[in-house]
C-alpha cells in the first residue's frame, strides 16, 4: 500500500518483490513508486514511515520498540478511546470483561446491541445482537472478536444511512484537519471502499461542527509521542424522523484506507470535480479472474482511470484475498462506475 505513495528516493521494505507488470502499471499511471528491498538489505539510518507506529530501525531490520507498541495500544483501544469521546456520542456503549457481564448485559440491555473489539479493522471484528435469539453468537466471541475485554454499543445499522471519516495530521498533541471523505458500507456494516471530491460532501456542514469539538476535547489525550496521520470515523443516522450524529464510531492512529486515497488522489493531481475512489474487491470465489483485461475493459466500457494499488496475487500465482483499486470519474457516474467495477470483478 505504501508504493503509490511512495517518492522516487523512497526505499519500500516489502517481504516479496512486485512484479514488473504491477511497476510498469504504477508509472504509467502517473505514480512515482520509491526502490523496493528485502529486509536485510538496507543498511543506514533511516526515517521510518509505517502502517502504524510500533517499530524501529535497527541494523537493516524492523525491530520491536516496546514504548511505541504501548503508545499504540493505548491510541487503538476502543476501549481507551471511550475516555476520547466521552460527552460526543450520543449511542450508549460501555466495557463488557467477561463472559458472564456479557450474559448479565444482555439480560439487562435493551437490544440491538453491536459487541466490538477491542482491536478490529474494517468493521470486520464485530457481533450484532438483534433479539434474544442470537444468543448463538455468544459462542462467536472468542474466535471474533478474540476474547474479553469488549465494547458493546446501542446498534442502529438499520437506521445509519451515511459513513464518514475526517483525516488528520497529528504532531505534539495537536490535530490538523486535511479533508472529509465518504465511505462505502454494505450491509452488514463492512468497509468496501472509500471516495473523496466532487461537490461538498454531503452532510459535511452537519458533522463537522461536532468532530472539531470532538478533537477539541481529545487534546491533551494524545500521548505527544505520537506524531502522524489519524482518522476519525463517523456516521449519521435517523431516530425518530430526526439526523442525529454519531461524531465517532473509532479513531484510526494509522495510515487509513482514506489517507492512502488522499495521498494517490495528490499524487495524481485530481482536480476538485474529480470523485476519486478506492474499492476493496474480494478474489471472486468462483473461477479465475483475469485482472489486467478486466481493468483495460473497464476503462473502455466505463471511460475512467483504474490503478490496482495492490497485486491481485504474489509471484507465484497465488491470489490474495483482497485487492485495493483505485478509480477516478464524474460526480454523476460515480454510483454506476462502482456498481459495474463491483460486478464485473465478482463475476
């Protein structure tokens, strides 16, 4: 994910070499990707750019930094970060330590309820507990969301009808706002994708008022140890006829799906009435897929610019599960743009 990123006097540290189709693919899309190395092969100081904070240089090779780890912890735990958005979510949500306070909880709780852990990416490491009858799922705890502690939150998937995540810079205890984006759920409450441009987001002068007083209180939280990108998810939702808020479902101190976005969308000097876009497409589970004519065709059929940010499978023919695609289209082609990338891919 860090090549299209990357400078050309970048070294990206990768455990298997791209190939020579997927380089050639990045520089002709206008991207400038940075030398890729082995681990062991680079000597020297260096200035360490990662996913997420938890490591240092040493001697050609990523090491452990035991102060870093602590500090992501402490940023990435949900359960942390209830002290983060205390007095700024409108949806109750508390810690649940054992089996038998999840037992009591539901017994006590007025249901839906969603159960979250306390480390999860993409929405993927959560139960939803709709009626007394999923009480089946209690034995989904361990193998989800990997244990107690949990989060358990009041759930209104079926009222939620916008995602958003707001993205910033973070130095000395200080946020600086970059942009908004939109991001796209299915569902079942999964992250598919991600879109930033056009006109102004959507909903944009009603969440932001209440994120920047998120961010506001959150100062002095944030270990100033910490210094890089961060992303604030959110959404919006319907209660009695009425938009309420929800200024953060979790806060993101990593390199998130959106700050990639942002960084290619840069890179690639997307004017404003541009959509730029990034899709997480699933190796389709029926069949082969045969990326590079699928993506020639798209771009014919569709009339839009597609990246593959990601190899589609390693070297040795193997597909991965997922593959990140960038896209770039109209405002008013973008709903169908994402549905004919979506089904053909899957097809």
């Amino acid at each position: 994910m860090f090549f299209p990123i990357s400078r050309p006097e970048d070294f990206v540290l990768v455990e298997e070499l791209p190939s020579a189709e997927l380089s050639k693919h990045w520089k002709d899309s206008g991207l400038t990707p940075g030398t890729p190395f082995l681990e062991g092969g680079l000597l020297g100081d260096v200035t360490l750019v990662e996913w997420g904070c938890r490591n240092e240089w040493y001697e050609g090779r990523l090491q452990e930094d035991p102060i870093r780890i602590e500090t992501s912890r402490y940023l990435n735990s949900k359960i942390t970060q209830l002290d983060f958005r205390k007095h700024h979510s409108p949806l109750p949500a508390k810690v649940i330590t054992s089996e038998e306070h999840l037992f009591a909880e539901l017994e006590e709780t007025k249901l839906p309820i969603v159960l979250k852990s306390e480390f999860g990416l993409a929405g993927r490491n959560h139960i939803i507990f709709k009626s007394p009858s999923d009480s089946w799922k209690m034995s989904q705890v361990n193998k989800k969301l990997f244990g107690f502690p949990i989060v358990a939150e009041s759930w209104v998937g079926e009222e939620r009808f916008f995602d958003f995540s707001t993205l910033w810079d973070v130095l000395d205890g200080e946020f600086f706002y970059l942009t908004s984006t939109a991001m796209l759920i299915d569902k079942e409450g999964v992250f598919r994708g991600i879109r930033i441009g056009g006109t102004d987001l959507p909903y944009s002068a009603h969440f932001l008022p209440p994120v920047m007083d998120l961010v506001r209180d959150t100062k002095g939280l944030v270990p100033k140890e910490y210094s890089g990108p961060c992303a604030i998810d959110g959404f919006l939702y319907r209660e009695e006829g009425r938009t309420q808020i929800q200024p953060v479902s979790e806060f993101n101190f990593r390199y998130s799906i959106g700050r990639i976005l942002w960084e290619v969308r840069k890179k690639r000097n997307a004017g404003k009435d541009t959509v730029s876009g990034i899709l997480i497409l699933p190796y389709p589970k029926q069949g082969s897929l045969e990326e590079w004519s699928t993506l020639n065709r798209l771009e014919k059929e569709l009339g839009v610019s597609l990246i593959l940010l990601t190899p589609v499978r390693d070297l040795s023919g193997k597909p991965y599960q997922n593959t990140v695609l960038y896209f770039e289209t109209t405002e008013e082609k973008e709903p169908s743009v994402v549905e004919s990338i979506w089904q053909s891919w899957m097809d």
